[in-house]
C-alpha cells in the first residue's frame, strides 16, 4: 500500500470527521453553516471517497458515496488530494460549478477552521476553549486514523492481526470528550463516546493532561506512573493500539 493512498485516506476519514465537531462546537462555524443545505462529495481516482453532508445545522462526514450531492471534487490521484489537504493544489470540480462561489467563499470558512484547530501553537493552546476543542479533535483523529492503519499499514497489519477481539475506551477526565476503537475479526470500528464493555481503558487526568499526552509533550510511562494516565484491563490491548497510534505522525505530520 503506498504512502500517498494510505494518506488519503487518512485525510478523508479521520481528518475531515472533524468537521462533525467544529460545526457543532465553534460558535462561528455553527451559526455559518445553520441553514445550509448543501452536499460536497470527495472523488480520488482508483482511491478513497468520501462525502460532508450540511443539513438543518449538523454536518456529517461518511465514507464512499453520496446520493446526488450538490457539488462533486475530483482529484486525479491520492498525491492530488494530499497536497490540497496541505494547501499546495486545487480539486477539478465535476459538479457544482454554480456553487464555486459557496466553496471559495463560505466552504473554505469551514476548512480553514479545521487546519486552525488541528495546528495549534502554544499561544492558542493557552486559551481554554481552542485546548478543549483542539483535544477532542486530536482523540477524534487518533480513533479513526486507526480504523485506516490496522488494515493498510504494515505495522497497524501486524498489530491488528494479533490484538485479539474487544473495544479500548480512550477518555478525558472528568466529562470526556472520549472515543472508542473496537477490533473484531480483523475488522476495526472507531466512535465518538465510550464502549458499553470496553476490554481496556485509557482515562487521562484532565484536557491539559491529555492534550500533552496525545501530542506528545509527555513521556507515556512518567505520564502513567504519576497517575495522570490511568489504565485498567488488557493492558496488552494497549500496548498495541500504541503502536499502531504512534504510526499517525508518519502521515500527518
């Protein structure tokens, strides 16, 4: 699997889900985006699809494709994708060409509020309200950059075919946010919440705790053995989604 394909899709279904909370949980996002009714669907050739739904205030970002939706990106390669994900190119549009003013205007509001909250400096991380918000979108991130990894990647494949049968809870204390990434033959599904019966968990002391930890601010095994990352269950379970999270800056970084 090439580097390039295993980053597309990571751009498209782990990355781009985050649009899901940015509507909902930035104040400005949310009162743009309210009364949109309005479909954008994602075309790599010979690669990943993906589709951001805008209906009645919520957004929802979904694998594949849409039933006719308003606009359709086409990008000739997984690199074509990669470099607009970084800023560096342009997607051919197939559909849509009425709505180039909505992209260039009002749709770029949304994703270029999506690269604020994912490349955050220490200045912003200082403001309460962008570490909340930049904290959920990393545990987002991490659980369905999983779900690619396991399956593509040659150590997420290794790892997956020996982690065994059951779900890891990933948590912040005391409220959340949290996320799910359950294993089941082979098969990998992230979620935003918690697992009913997890097999392991991983709680971390509070958004600050978190955030060092999840970026890598924070040595893993001092994190633990003060207490601020606390786990319980198949700790073996958890060694191995580390490895497979530790594969995520190789892609996106």
């Amino acid at each position: 699997m090439s580097y390039q394909l295993i980053k597309a899709n990571l751009n498209l279904y782990a990355v781009l889900k985050n649009l899901e909370d940015i509507a909902k949980y930035d104040e400005e996002i949310a009162s743009l985006v309210k009364d949109w009714d309005v479909s954008v669907q994602f075309s790599v050739l010979n690669g990943p699809k993906a589709f951001i739904e805008f209906r009645n205030g919520v957004c929802t970002v979904g694998r594949g494709k849409y039933h006719n939706p308003s606009v359709i990106l086409f990008f000739i390669s997984p690199a074509h994708l990669n470099r607009m994900m970084d800023g560096k190119g342009n997607p051919i549009p197939l559909k849509g060409l009425t709505k180039l003013g909505f992209l260039k205007r009002d749709f770029i509001k949304v994703t270029e509020k999506l690269e604020y909250y994912l490349k955050p400096t220490d200045v912003l991380l200082k403001d309460e309200a962008y570490l909340a918000l930049n904290t959920r979108l990393t545990l987002n991130t991490a659980a369905f950059a999983v779900s690619e990894l396991g399956p593509l990647d040659p150590v997420g494949k290794l790892v997956t075919s020996n982690i065994g049968n059951g779900s890891v809870n990933l948590k912040v204390l005391p409220d959340g946010p949290g996320v799910y990434i359950t294993f089941r033959g082979g098969y990998i599904e992230p979620g935003k919440g918690e697992a009913d019966k997890p097999m392991a968990i991983m709680c971390m002391k509070n958004v600050k705790v978190a955030n060092d930890f999840l970026n890598g601010r924070t040595d893993s095994f001092t994190a633990v053995a003060s207490g601020d990352v606390m786990i319980r269950g198949q700790i073996p379970m958890l060694e191995s989604l580390s490895l497979i999270l530790e594969r995520i800056p190789h892609y996106l970084s």
